[in-house]
C-alpha cells in the first residue's frame, strides 16, 4: 500500500522549490526574482518568511584591470535555506 499524499506538503514544497530558483536566477534580486514569479515585492518576503530562508546581504568588490582606477564594491542578496 503506498504512502497517503499530502496535498499542502507537496504545494509547500513547489512553491519554496520555484522561490528558490526565481531566487537564484536572479543572484538574490528581489524586483527580477518577483518578476519572474509575476508577484508583488510583499508576496516574495511573505514567501521568504514563510518558508524560513535568510538573506544576507554580500559584498563583492570588483577590481579593474588596468590597476589605475579604483575597485567597485557592488551588494547583491544571498539566500540562506
């Protein structure tokens, strides 16, 4: 006899599953992660509170290649499941 299915585990899991890749596909970007799910910023932190994850906020410096002009330092958001 198989196992019973849980129809809200198996939404749960789909939904934190696409939040995730939305998530990654846009480096941690909330606006392009919301487009990409088409809902509003809200909704995604509703999701992210929801499903536990984390972001934290990394800094990556970018250096020049010349060596004469200063390295850039850009934010994005990671998430943390």
């Amino acid at each position: 006899m198989s196992a019973p299915l849980d129809l809200r585990a198996s939404l749960d899991e789909a939904e934190r599953d696409t939040l995730l890749r939305a998530l990654a596909e846009s480096h941690g970007l909330i606006e392009p992660a919301c487009e990409l799910m088409g809902i509003a910023r809200s909704s995604i932190y509703r999701l992210i509170k929801k499903h536990g994850l984390v972001l934290r906020r990394v800094y990556v410096a970018t250096l020049p290649a010349n060596g004469c002009e200063a390295a850039r330092l850009s934010a994005r958001q990671e998430v943390t499941p």
